[in-house]
C-alpha cells in the first residue's frame, strides 16, 4: 500500500492508495474540514495550483465556500468554510462553481 502524509493546519493527515475500497466510495466524500472563509478557500486553490494537484475550480456551497479534491483513489475530499457570508439555504442546485 502506498499513500502521503502531511499535515493540514497542523493536524496530522494520511492518505493511502486502496483502489478496492476507494470503489465503494465513488460519489461520497467521506472527509470534510473546515477553513475560515473565501480567503482560506482561494489560498486553498492557489496552494493545489502550486503543487500540481488537479481539482474543481472553487464552489459557492449552500452556506460559505468549498473546496473539492480528490485522493490518489479519487475518494472527494472536501473543505468547507466556517463564514457565513454566502446562504442558499432552500434554494436548489448548489454548490455552484464560482465564475
């Protein structure tokens, strides 16, 4: 098994290389953090754009901002942000990607 390790905002993070239980996860996303803001979301982007990570452009979620990634499995890993600047709640269709 293979995999990478790190941490996000000093919190400990490994990801591990498992193509046959990543299957079962296909469409879920089973890990979510939060960051701050849209601030905290476009560093996010711009930090993935750094490191070559392949990723969806920032998203409008029904309450703040998220970020959506993918493991080496393409297991959805995502990062949704704490303010409140941004509510859809009710409304169909989102997230949305930002234009």
């Amino acid at each position: 098994m293979r995999g990478v390790a790190g941490t996000i905002d000093g919190v400990p993070v490994a990801l591990r290389v498992h193509e046959t239980a990543a299957a079962g996860l296909a469409g879920f996303d089973p890990v979510c953090f939060s960051i701050a803001d849209r601030a905290a979301a476009e560093a996010w982007i711009a930090r993935l754009d750094e490191l070559g990570v392949e990723h969806p452009p920032l998203f409008e979620a029904t309450l703040g901002w998220m970020v959506r990634v993918h493991d080496p499995d393409g297991t959805e890993i995502r990062l949704y942000s704490l303010a409140k600047d941004v509510d859809h709640t009710g409304e169909r269709g989102f997230a949305q990607r930002v234009r």
